[in-house]
C-alpha cells in the first residue's frame, strides 16, 4: 500500500521523475516525465535512457555512458550530479532539460537506483542565451568598430609603406645582391604578420556582423558545390582529398546565404587546418523532415576530451597563430537561423553536424 502511494505521489508530481536500476535501465517514469519528453512509460521503462534520448551537452558534445551523471554516480565518482542537456523527443523535436541525480542506497550503503528530477528549462534558456547574445555581439559591435578605426586603417596604411618599401630595394640594389634579399625577407616578414593582424580584425568584424540576416531561398548544392570548389587549392596542398554528397531534390532553406556559407567555411578550414599530414573531409547534405542537415567529416586525429566543450567558446584555441573566432563565428550564425550545431569525435576523426530550419520566420 505504501509503495502505491508513493508512485502515485511522484506521479502526478509536476516535475519529471525517472528513476533507473544499477545497470541505467528505467524502471519509473511519472507523467511529467512523459509531457516533458513526449514518450509514454511503455517506450522508457525496461530501457536504456540514453539510448531513448541521445542527450547532448550546450557544445553540442553527445553524452556516453562514460561522463553522464548518472553512470558517475552508479560508479562512485559523484554523490550527485546536475547538468543542463539537449535531449530528442519522441516527436522527433529537441528540448533543453535541467537532470538533477540523486543515489539510492541500501542499509548497506550500495547505490542500487538512481533517481532524476527532470525540468524543461528550454524557454529559459532560450531567453537566456538571446541575452547574452545581444550583449555579446553588443560588446564585440563595439569593440569591431574600435578595431577598424584604431587597427585597420593604420595597418592599410602599414602594408602600402611596405609596398613602396619593396620596390625601392628593388631599384637600389642589383638582382642577386645579398642585402638585398636579406631586406626582402625582412619586408616580408613584417608584411606577413601585419596581413595576419588584419585576418584577425576582418573575422572581429565578421561575427559583429552575424546577427544581421539578408534571407532568400538558397540552393545548398550550389552553395556546398562553391565552397568546395573555394577549399580544394588549399586542400590539395594539404593532400587532403575533398567529397561532396548531396541528396537529390533537397530542399531550399530560407537563409542569408553568404552567412552559411561562411560559417561552413569556418568549419571546414578548420577540419583542413587538422589534417596537415593529409586525410579525407566529407561533406554530406540531406532534408530531414523541415530541416537540413549538413554533415562535415574529416578523418583527423580528433579533439581532446579535455577541449571538447570549450571548442566553441569565443577566442578558444589551440592553434598557433589562431584567433578563436571561426568556431564561435560559425556557432552564432547557424543559432541565429533557428539552427544547431553538434560535433561527435574520436581518434580517427571528427563530425560537425549542422542543422538547419527550411523555414524560419
């Protein structure tokens, strides 16, 4: 009678209740649990909740069974756990969801279930990250337009002095003398890092910017078709072979072109970038429903674990010479079409994998 009670309680609790076995199998799911995630008792009991909803963290980072809160407390290495998570519906939509998990012992102190208090955040985290948006690309408006007056304009004027600089070396010294090619060199290396500073405030400018959409309907086998004509010079020198898969009669979407095209842009200039040795990068276009999905493969050496849910923040980077901004950049964009990007990796590789609305108001 008792334990009636009790699952009667939780169940018309309004938060979610899930409550899994030591080896992550469901054995309670209450009706909140249900609205939530739009899947009935009979799809989750007796089941493997990652398996049913295929969480992802905010970077877009699948959660396995290794760094889920759950798993870490079945194995001892947290008391309890709390984590913010994107999780598939049974709709086939996508929700943000707040887990907190919970241990439940026996007398002996061995943890035998794990309890999770489920609660749909994903309004709050809309509205959430629409703030801080705006006060980011607010601050980075800013500081873009201080950039292009007080870096820009001084490194033009830089470069063009260099120019002069070349060709009155050329004319004071005959081909072939030694000071002359050592001053070259010179000219030339200063030339490459004031072009490498402008690079730097040019991608500055460029996220300012990518809050601001011009949408038409776009052909994404055109567009894939332009970037991979754009990156095959630069990938054939890294000996990396480029292909192109787009699945027949798929939609237009109704974006700013040139935006996602930048921001697949970033995205595979990075794959490249991680493949000095040479590899394969696979582009992959299909129409799922209302959605695009854009698939960028390469067969690198992956992420870190350790880098993994930093690889999007704001002028992270691991590179020499990197600016942190291509990711960030790519990101910003694709959210502000109503879409989403997600990265899996491993040690033979890693896939972006960017979503894309057919229609957004």
């Amino acid at each position: 009678m008792e334990n009636y009670i009790l699952s009667q309680a939780l169940d018309h609790t309004s938060r979610g209740i899930m409550i899994q076995d030591a080896h992550r199998r469901v054995v309670f799911f209450n009706h909140a649990c249900e609205k939530i995630t739009k899947r009935t008792k009979d799809e989750v009991v007796g089941k493997d909740c990652g398996a049913i909803f295929k969480c992802h963290t905010s970077t877009g980072l699948c959660i396995t069974d290794k760094c889920c809160p759950g798993t870490e407390i079945l194995n001892g290495r947290l008391s309890q756990g709390s984590r913010e998570l994107l999780i598939n519906r049974g709709d086939n939509s996508e929700s943000w969801i707040r887990v907190n998990v919970s241990p439940i012992k026996d007398k002996e102190g061995r943890v035998t279930h794990i309890i999770s208090v489920i609660e749909d955040v994903s309004e709050a985290k809309r509205f959430s990250d629409e703030v801080l948006k705006s006060k980011t690309l607010s601050s980075l408006g800013t500081l873009a337009s201080e950039l292009a007056h007080e870096i820009k304009n001084p490194l033009n004027a830089m470069n063009l002095q260099l120019l002069l600089l070349k060709h009155e070396i050329n004319d004071s010294y005959d081909n072939g003398n030694s000071p002359k090619n050592e001053l070259l060199k010179i000219v030339t290396i200063v030339q490459n890092e004031i072009n490498r500073l402008s690079s730097f405030v040019e991608e500055c400018l460029q996220f300012a910017k990518t809050g601001k959409l011009s949408r038409s309907y776009a052909s994404i086998r055109e567009m894939l078709t332009d970037i991979i004509a754009l990156l095959t010079p630069q990938a054939q020198l890294n000996g990396i072979q480029l292909k192109l898969d787009v699945m027949e009669n798929i939609p237009a979407p109704y974006i700013d072109k040139d935006k996602i095209k930048q921001a697949i842009l970033n995205i595979l200039i990075n794959s490249i970038e991680a493949m000095p040795d040479g590899g394969e990068l696979h582009v992959s276009a299909s129409g799922v429903k209302d959605e695009i999905v854009i698939a960028c493969q390469d067969t690198g050496p992956g992420i870190p674990e350790e880098f993994r849910e930093k690889i999007f923040d704001l002028f992270y980077t691991t590179k020499d010479g990197g600016t942190g901004i291509g990711l960030s950049s790519a990101q910003n964009i694709i959210q502000n079409h109503g879409g989403m990007i997600r990265m899996a990796t491993s040690d033979v590789g890693s896939t972006f994998f960017i979503t894309i609305p057919v229609n957004q108001d």
